[in-house]
C-alpha cells in the first residue's frame, strides 16, 4: 500500500514537473525525459526545482531543448556561469547567451535553456516564454557581475557563488567559515590573466557596509591576501605572487550607490464641493422643468381629446332621435 502511494506521488510529481510544450514552432514534442544534473551539490544550492530534456521534430528538423528550472534570475545565472563548456562563445552584448558549433545555451529569467541540433531566433524565444510555466525574474538579474574586472577576465572563468560548495569550486584553499554566506553574502569570481599568471579574484556583496567592514578586517588576517573595500563590496585576491600587480587589478573597484530620492509632488487640486452643488441643483432644476411640462403636455393632450369626444358623442345622438322621428 505504501510502495503504492509512493509510487503515484511520484508519478504525480513528473506529470506536474513537465516543462516543453507538446508543440512550438511548428515542432511536435516527441519525448521527454529527466535533464541531466551534473553537480547535485550545486543544483541544491542554486535553489533548483526542476529539470527536463526534449526532443522535437519538425519543420527545422529534430533537435533537442533542455531546461533547468531554479529559484530567480540569479540562481539561473549561478547554474548557467557553472553548466556552459569551456568553448562556448558570448553572444554579442549578453552575459547570458553563449554559442558552441552544435548547441546553444542561455537564461530566461529562472530557466537555464540549451539547444542542440537547432539555434531558435528571438521571435521563436519569445513564443517559448509564453509556453514555459512558472517564470519568474525574482527581481532581475543581480549587479555584481559588473564589478568584474574587463581587461585580461578569462573568457567563460566567471562563476556567480551562492554558498560554500560554490566558492569551494572556484577556490578550495578559501576557508569556509570567513565567506560569510549564513549572513546573506554573495559573491562573482573570475580569473584575472596578470602577465604569465592567472588569478583568482572574487567580489563579495555584504547587505552592509559595516558588514563588509568587518569581513574585511578578517580577510586582511591572511597571508598573501591583497583585500579592497568599496561600501559593501569586498574583493579579494588570495595569493598573489605579485602584488603590485594585484593592487593594480583591485584598484578599480568602487560601488556605484544607487540612491533614490522622495521629492515632494504637487498634490491634486481639491474638488471644488461648490460648483459640484451648484451642478447639481441645475441638473434637478433641469429635470424638474422636463418632468412638469410633460405632465402638462399630456394632461392638456388628454383633456382635449376627452372633450372632443364628448363633441362628437353629442351629436351622433341628436341625428340619431331626428331619424327615430321619421
């Protein structure tokens, strides 16, 4: 009875776990199955829901769609900097596309999406947003990856970090318990080539400056780290063999504050309460005037009527006795 009820959840739970529509683009879904996970580690910490491969076939042939499905736009950004190939190319003027000769992968808000046998265009995108159940942008995606620096950043090297297993990826030797991620903390990672070396740099946003004060003061214990503040941002390159050099690549780093300012507006006029009662009494004035001379307009109708009437009902009786005596 219990393997029973298992098994029904369970099945329950794929049907309701379905992503790819049965047809798009002219394409008929022809199978579907679980999408691999290559790192459960940090599929749990990317706050993953749920995974799935299909195969179409159609009009621009068969190919094969997978999605991942995750919390918000930056877990789906944490998933897709750590699932794409070492080969795949940028597309032009995204952080969150890139090419490889057979396949293609890309962010659509919470979903990692990748495409082998069949490159879809923007306008087949945008029919597929309007297929794919539960997207959700958790608030767009997250500012930190701009703090990266441009110049010598190895190509496909970032990695946005949500935790321990993350940073552990990127950096064994980072000691686990000054990252502080328990206190809401994320970080972006990136290799910086810096001559014939490339090196580890990672940025930490703390909620707090006074936060990131803290953490820095800590970070600053360790040999051969070079730190730099800006408000709540904390970059950090550990071991650096030349730090002249290291100072040079952290020297750019400043928060840009957005700040929002409440100036005060000009309120709505206030409704002028005496031309509205003025409005008011013509309008029943109005109406008043319509309703008597109607009632008039019918009573003198109804009056003269009667009366003629009563004319002519006269005389058909008076030509009625003359005829009677003759």
């Amino acid at each position: 009875m219990l393997r029973s009820l298992i098994l029904t959840l369970a099945l329950a739970a794929t049907a309701a776990a379905q992503i790819w529509p049965e047809s798009w683009h002219g394409s008929t879904r022809t199978k579907t199955a679980p999408a691999p996970i290559a790192d459960r580690m940090l599929w749990v910490e990317a706050a993953g829901e749920i995974s799935e491969q299909a195969t179409y076939n159609g009009p621009v042939g068969k190919f094969t769609a997978t999605a991942w499905r995750l919390k918000d736009s930056t877990s789906a950004l944490a998933w897709y900097q750590a699932s794409r190939p070492a080969n795949c190319t940028p597309a032009r003027d995204s952080n969150t596309a890139c090419t490889t000769p057979g396949a293609q992968l890309q962010t659509l808000l919470n979903y990692v999406l990748q495409f082998e046998g069949w490159r879809p265009l923007p306008a087949e995108m945008k029919e597929l947003e309007a297929k794919l159940p539960r997207l959700s942008s958790g608030g767009g995606l997250p500012l930190l990856p701009g703090y990266l620096p441009e110049q010598g950043r190895l190509r496909n090297s970032e990695r946005y970090i949500l935790g321990l297993h993350g940073l552990q990826s990127v950096i064994p030797s980072f000691p686990p318990t000054l990252a502080g991620f328990e206190d809401g903390a994320e970080a972006q990672y990136g290799k910086i080539q810096s001559g014939s070396i490339a090196l580890d740099y990672i940025v930490f946003y703390y909620h707090t400056p006074q936060l990131a004060r803290v953490k820095m003061a800590e970070f600053q214990k360790q040999a051969g780290w070079l730190v730099k503040r800006s408000g709540p941002l904390l970059a950090v390159i550990p071991g650096a063999p030349d730090p002249k050099a290291a100072e040079a690549i952290l020297a750019p780093l400043e928060w840009k504050a957005q700040v929002v300012v409440n100036t005060p507006g000009s309120l709505p006029p206030m409704p002028n309460v005496a031309g509205m009662l003025v409005a008011i009494f013509e309008l029943t004035g109005v109406l008043l005037v319509v309703c008597l001379g109607g009632g008039l307009l019918f009573a003198t109708l109804w009056i003269y009527l009667r009366r003629r009437r009563a004319r002519l009902a006269g005389t058909d009786d008076f030509l009625t006795v003359v005829e009677l005596n003759r």
